[in-house]
C-alpha cells in the first residue's frame, strides 16, 4: 500500500458540544454517529490546547549476563487524557471539577454556591467527539475516567478562568480503558462549517 494523504486529519470538537459526561451507569454509546443517552451533561468549550492523550508504559528491560537486554516485560499502562474547560461559570463543569455534592444551585440568577475541600472525585463516564478531515466522526468513549490532577486556575484580565484536567482511565469488565470509533458522517450528522463537504 502507498502512503495516502487523506489519512492525515486534525481533531476538531464537534461543533455544539465536544465533552460530555455521565455516571458510570449510563448507556454507552458504540458508533461515533449514535446520539447520546439524556444523562449525558454537555461541558461546552474546551481550551485551544485540545485534547491530549497520555499513555504511559510500565517496562522493564531483562539483561543477560554480559549486559544484552534478551526481553523486555511489560508490568502495566496508564491511560489518561487532559484538557482545559473553559466554560468557569457553567454549573456542569462546576460540579466535575469541585464535585456534585459541593454544587448547589441551578443557574447564576439565582445564584450558585461552591464548597471546596478534599472530597475525593467519582469516576464517570466520558465522550469526547470530535471531527476529522473528510466529514469522517470520532469518538472516544471512557467508561470508567476519574479527575486525578488539576491545573492551577488564574484569574487574568487577558485570558480566560479554564479549569486544566487529567482524566485517569480505568480498565472496564472487559478490560479496556477507552474505545475509539470512527465513521464518515452523513450531512445530517456534520456540524463542521469547514468541511466542504458539509452542505
């Protein structure tokens, strides 16, 4: 097989909403066109910076006597992603970063109320969609993901307040960390104002 250019894309988020999170319990979906289940909340913007995939390899090299490495055993894998949401005043991105328990309130005219402190983060279920090149959909789907780090909040007058993320990923019953499904999009299913092939 030659080399084909269109297999080269950039990841664009899915236009209307690209990260989206729901309890463990929720029905997951197994195509990238299917619509999400109602439990799925909507996080709305991320950060330019993207989305970044981390996959850290646990290795261990043997050597035989006179140094040659004659194996090499692979002990584990951490499966994580990070991104930057920026949507600071959007009560679903409140109650993923501070916790749902610490939230209260529904909207900023009646007001919103934030408790901070050292509650541990529950895992849940996230989506991420995203557009490539071509009208081709992916999405990438973590069963199990648990906020393990976050980045310092600042508030500037020339930048946004963005809450930075690590989502650890953790295997499922079938052990997998996530799933990537990829398929091109028919127009109904394209948002992307750019793609040319999206009427």
């Amino acid at each position: 097989m030659s080399n084909n250019a269109a297999n080269v894309s950039v990841g664009k988020p899915k236009v209307g909403g690209a990260v989206h999170v729901a309890d463990t319990t929720a029905t997951l979906p197994t195509t990238a066109t299917e619509d999400l289940v109602s439990a799925f909340a909507n996080l709305g913007y991320c950060s330019e910076d993207g989305l970044t995939n981390t996959t850290e390899i646990d290795s261990e090299e043997i050597k035989a006597w006179g140094g040659d490495v004659v194996e090499v055993t692979e002990n584990g894998k951490v499966d994580s992603f990070k991104l930057t949401l920026i949507e600071s005043m959007n009560v679903a991105v409140l109650k993923e970063v501070h916790g749902k328990d610490n939230v209260t309130g529904t909207d900023l005219a009646t007001g919103i109320a934030v408790k901070v402190n050292s509650v541990a983060h529950e895992a849940r279920a996230w989506v991420i969609d995203m557009i490539m090149k071509g009208n081709v959909l992916k999405r990438v789907v973590i069963p199990k993901g648990t906020i393990t780090e976050q980045g310092d909040v600042v508030y500037k007058s020339d930048d946004v307040v963005g809450y930075e993320i690590t989502i650890k990923a953790q295997a499922d019953s079938s052990g997998n960390t996530h799933y990537e499904y990829l398929q091109t999009a028919s127009s109904s299913d394209s948002d992307d104002p750019d793609d040319p092939d999206n009427p």
